[in-house]
C-alpha cells in the first residue's frame, strides 16, 4: 500500500501525483497544507521530521514491518516508476536521465520554482526583489536552453518520454505563475502538449 502525502499547489508533489497517475499505481493520497503549516505538526514530523513534502510511505500486508518512507520528489518518482517506460533501460539513456532530474533540482526548482513562489504566494516583498530579479533572468536563461535543445528531441533524451520528461515539466509549465512569458518559447510549448497528450496525464 502506498500512501503519498503532499499539497496540491506544491510542483514537488504534483510531480509524485502524475507519476503514480500516468502509470495507473493504486495509492492513497493525504493533502497536507502547507499555509496552515501542516507539515511542521507533530503528527506529520513523526512520519517525516524534516516536514518535508512529497512524502511516501510503502507499507507491506505483513503486521512485523514497519513501513518504508521515501523523502524527496525525484528518488520516489524513481521508485514509481522502477521497472516502467519511464525508465530508460540503455545506460547512457539512464545517466542523461538522472542528469535531467539532477538539472531539474539544481537549477529549475531553484531558480523557475522560486520566482513562481516569490511572485504567487509572496507578491515579491521589497526583501525579496533583488532575489527574484536575479532568479528571474536566470530563469530566461533555463527557458531559452531548453527551447533550444527541444528544437531537434521531442522528448528530453530523444523520442521516447522518460521520467526526466514529467519532472522537468511540472515546473516548466508552471513559469508564467512567477512572471515569465512562454509564449517565447514555441518548442517548450510543443513539448509541453506531447507531454500532457500521455495517457493518463492530469493537470496539477
């Protein structure tokens, strides 16, 4: 039995969400709110007490183990997706795999993630505007990259959708909540329709 606990409007969990839609895993979702602060109660800290969310928990029929918990959006969408077609089986496949999901924390989370926090939830305060700023053209830099490798793959590493595909996205198309205009990007838009043409595919 899986049950996943995560928030609705987090990119994080909805990437978690679509992975467990998109390959039809039976699961039990748990909305944690996050602006009520959910996530730093005690009940929730006893699973994960770095109150962190997504968060899945895999448990067994068997009354003498105890669960497994999974922190992190990408290591439990590997876990998902294990053994899937999302998963490349070619090792070279696999390493440009994992380089997307690495690029995808390090730098479109970072960077696209928070301008869409800064500028949704936060209305940018004036202690936050030279961050956004800098973020935000950092941003444009990520979105004019991707576009352009876009331009000769229909998918991240070639023709064929991977794992890597659902995480970059969730964030990507989420870009114009933080103030930045997709409407630049034509081969980011193509991609973003083969992505949501997947079976299974549901919006955030």
């Amino acid at each position: 039995m899986l049950t996943l606990y995560g928030c609705e409007i987090s990119g994080n969990s909805y990437k978690t969400k679509l992975t467990c839609e998109l390959l039809d895993i039976d699961y039990n979702w748990i909305e944690i709110n996050l602006f009520a602060s959910e996530h730093k109660q005690p009940e929730f800290l006893e699973i994960n007490p770095l109150g962190q969310l997504p968060t899945l928990v895999i448990s067994t029929d068997n009354e003498h183990c105890e669960p497994s918990i999974l922190l992190e959006s990408n290591a439990i969408m590997c876990y998902l997706a294990r053994d899937s077609y999302l998963i490349p089986t070619d090792p070279i496949d696999y390493a440009k795999m994992l380089q997307w999901l690495f690029f995808e924390q390090a730098e479109i989370k970072t960077n696209i993630g928070a301008v869409r926090f800064i500028k949704r939830f936060q209305n940018v305060p004036s202690s936050r505007l030279t961050e956004y700023e800098q973020k935000f053209a950092r941003s444009q830099y990520i979105l004019s990259y991707l576009d352009q490798h876009l331009a000769d793959n229909r998918f991240l590493i070639g023709d064929t959708v991977c794992l890597a595909d659902i995480s970059v996205y969730v964030y990507t198309q989420l870009a114009e909540e933080g103030g930045l205009e997709l409407a630049n990007y034509p081969n980011l838009q193509a991609w973003f329709k083969r992505v949501e043409e997947l079976e299974g595919f549901i919006k955030m």
